[in-house]
C-alpha cells in the first residue's frame, strides 16, 4: 500500500503526546514535576509516549501530540497529519502486519510503536523510568 502524509482537514483533540531523544527526557521532567493522575505511558530508549485527558498532558517544546482516528480507533496519528488513503483501511492493513493491537503512526520522524501495554504514568512508574534512562 502506498501512501503520502498530508494535513488533516480538522486537527483532532489531543489524547497522548510523544517525545523522542531529548524531547522524551524533558517530556519526561515535566511528568515529574507535576503529577498527572490517569495518564498512562509506554517508554523505550529515547521514547516517552503519555495518553490521557488533553487538558492532563504536559506541554514541551517539541513533542507531538497525537490521538486516536476516528475512523479505526485503534490506530493512532498526530492529531495535524494523517496518511491521505483510506484510514480504517490503513488500520487492517497493519493489523495483517503487526496483528491486533493499539498503534501509533508517526510521520517525522518515521515510527510505528505498539501501545499494547501502556502502564499507569504514576511517580513510582516515573523514578524507574529515569533510572533505566541514566543506565543506558
């Protein structure tokens, strides 16, 4: 399936945001700073990702913000840009690819991450997160 990026017609609300590098260690400093009950996270090396209420996630200079589609829920796109073919088609066709789970698709830099597993972004969960990150 080919496809191209294009801007979406109506930006969406915001229901996670996602740092990567740099960007995912402030993001994850301004996590700490204020506790955010009912976010969730999904980490790896150099990639912080916190869903929740879009007036729960942090602002930081360079993250994305992204959402749910509405047209595959389980597919999630920045909340400006979306691929310019069918979406709910899009979403089966990863599904085949990668099977059943929540994902999200990034444009720049280009990235499809797994959201199968997000844990509770709680202070606990935090500490641990920036003690892996100061080991790697």
């Amino acid at each position: 399936m080919n496809w191209r990026w294009r801007e979406t017609p109506e930006p969406l609300e915001p229901r996670g945001v996602i740092g990567l590098g740099d960007v995912a260690e402030a993001l994850l400093r301004a996590m700490q700073a204020f506790p955010r009950p009912g976010c969730q996270a999904v980490a790896s090396d150099g990639l912080l990702m916190v869903t929740g209420a879009a007036a729960q996630l942090p602002w930081v200079d360079g993250v994305h913000y992204v959402s749910p589609c509405p047209e595959a829920a389980a597919l999630w796109l920045p909340t400006n840009r979306q691929p310019d073919v069918a979406l709910d088609l899009l979403a089966r066709a990863l599904v085949r690819q990668h099977g059943a789970q929540p994902m999200l698709l990034l444009d720049q830099p280009a990235l499809l991450l797994s959201l199968a597993t997000p844990l509770p972004a709680d202070e606990a969960w935090l500490q641990r997160l920036r003690a892996r990150w100061a080991t790697a």
